[in-house]
C-alpha cells in the first residue's frame, strides 16, 4: 500500500473550496497510510463522515482517525483533536471525497485472467483484460467486454455484456423469464417463448445471487452505470437507465421502465408494467402499484408520493435506509 500525506491527498480533493481545521503544519509531514471508519480510524488513517446530527458530532469527537471528511455544514461545531495532530477537512460531500481517496490509497492489481474451470462456448466472445471466475458457465453467443469481472458460479446466457462490468458470484442472468397462458378449455398453462436477451451496458455492477431474466420478444436492458444489490431479481422485458441504484432484495416485474439516477430502497417491489421517471426516490420496503413521475419520492405500500411532506432533504429516506448511518458506524 502507497503511503501518503496529507498535503498530497489534498491535490486530489475536487472540491475546490474545501477548509482544513487544525494544525496545518501537518499537512506536509503527516502520513496516511489508510482508509477506516470513524470508530476503528488510528492517526495513520482517513475516514468522514456524512452526517449532520448530533451521532455524526459524536463519533468525530471519539474517532482517532488521523484525517476526518465533514460536511461544510459542520464548521465552527465540530473541531479535531490537537493532542493527537488530528486534521478535519469540511467539503460539500464528505463521502463521495472520501471514495475517490480510497481508490488511490488502496489500489489492488486488477483481477485478469480465466479459470480453468470455467465453460465457456465456443461461440462466445470475451474481451480483453477479464476475469472470468471458477465454475462460471457463459453461453452460446454470449459476449463480455473489456476490463469486466464475471466472478464464481455466475450463469450467463442470452445475454451482452458491456465494458468494466463486474458481476459477483451466484448471479443468472439471460435465463428464461416467468410468462404463461392458461388455455381457456382445460385452463393448462402454456410457456410463451422467449427470444430476447439481456444486454448490460458499460460500468455495470451486479452483485451477489441475482437473477435477471432474458426478454421475451423485445430485449432486457440495465443501462450504463447502474448498480444492482444483492438478491434482486429483474424480469423479462425490464428496461433499467444509468446509473440507477437498486439495494438489496429488490423485485422488479416485467416490462417495467425505469429512469436515469433513481435509487430503489431495501426489499422494494415494482409491478410489472410500471413506469417510473427521472431521479426517482422509492422507501425501502415500498410496493410500487402505480406510475411514477420524475423527482417523486415515493414510500408505503401501497407506494404513495411523500415528496412534499420530506420538508428537509432526501437524505432523511435515505437515512430510512441506513445508508447515512453506516458513514459513522462500524
């Protein structure tokens, strides 16, 4: 691991207006060596925190991190510990400052590489600089871009990959979705075919134990930029924007559209057929039976618009989440 100062780190804070308290001094000789949360930080170490409450004040008073991230907000009500050299440095978004640090102090050698245990079809088109994990299985037809990462026992079929993807283990993605007809005289179900694919833009990541199901006659798309947690499960015909945040256990039904920059909280269920806008916000544990406008914030179940009732910020929902939490706690 890289060790750095604090001086040096600074260069690399895009907040151009950022306010350092404490002994300034340091900033030249005092080394970082990594990253921690506020609880566990040591004087070798970087953290922040997001919060503005009193927790957050809290936990920067205890923290023995040697460089702490804070919101501007936070000025003149916060101050570090001189006895140990602590520095505090107010930016306008503590966290985001904080993971573009973190890339540069912990840069890990890129996975590349692929396993020989891996079946890969003969007629599937893998690109440069990949690492495809043990017991990944990748279709007929199937292609994978440059610098993506298809870790363990991941299934995929029917389906394109982008450029810089990661898709962690257990994940399906291209398999069969779920649609039926029942005939009308012995009311038996019958499949209805499927012949579409899954194609997942650039800069995707997918994360543990998905499963997302191959269109049926149009295509399954998660556009450039999304993010999708754990356990979540996309249907047939889904169509995802960029850069758009489902968390964990999220279900969306088939043919559902959503937007550009929406985030999806915990354990939320989308319809099928539903269509949701730009920059959408939907409360963890919501059952969304309705179209969503863009900007809305929606929550409840049935999922209903509390936008006007959220008289601070849409950091409360996320706070809902735990999100904001977690910036402060181990």
């Amino acid at each position: 691991m890289v060790q750095w100062t604090v001086e040096s780190l600074l260069q690399h804070i895009t907040d151009s207006h950022y306010t350092i308290e404490g002994q300034k001094s340091n900033s030249k000789s005092k080394s970082i060596r990594n990253v921690s949360s506020l609880l566990t930080g040591t004087r070798d170490d970087v953290s922040f925190c997001s919060s503005e409450e009193y927790g957050g004040m809290l936990s920067i008073s205890q923290s023995k991190a040697g460089v702490i991230l804070c919101k501007k907000s936070m000025e003149g009500l916060v101050y570090p510990n001189h006895k140990e050299g602590q520095l505090l440095i107010f930016v306008d978004n503590p966290r985001l400052e904080f993971t573009r640090l973190a890339k540069r102090i912990t840069i890990n050698p890129p996975m590349v590489g692929i396993s020989k245990s891996s079946v890969i079809a003969d007629s599937a088109k893998i690109g440069r600089e990949c690492y495809i994990g043990d017991y990944v299985v990748i279709g007929d037809d199937c292609t994978v871009g440059n610098n993506t990462i298809i870790e363990s026992k991941t299934n995929l079929q029917n389906c394109k990959v982008g450029d810089n993807c990661t898709i962690q283990p257990n994940t399906t993605i291209g398999s069969d979705g779920f649609a039926f007809e029942r005939a009308g005289d012995t009311l038996d179900l019958e499949k209805f075919p499927h012949y579409g694919k899954v194609v997942i833009e650039n800069d995707v990541e997918i994360f543990a134990n998905c499963s997302i199901a191959r269109g049926s006659l149009s295509d399954t798309i998660i556009g450039q930029g999304t993010k999708i947690d754990a356990l979540c499960h996309i249907a047939h015909n889904v169509d995802i924007g960029k850069n758009t945040e489902l968390t964990a256990g999220t279900i969306v039904g088939g043919s559902t559209f959503i937007g550009d920059n929406c985030w999806l909280g915990l354990n939320s269920t989308i319809k099928n057929k539903i269509k949701i806008g730009n920059k959408v916000i939907v409360g963890s544990g919501s059952s969304v039976i309705y179209d969503i406008i863009d900007e809305d914030i929606v929550a409840g179940v049935p999922a209903k618009s509390i936008k006007k009732k959220v008289t601070a910020n849409k950091e409360k929902l996320f706070l809902m989440a735990g999100q904001l939490k977690s910036d402060f706690m181990p």
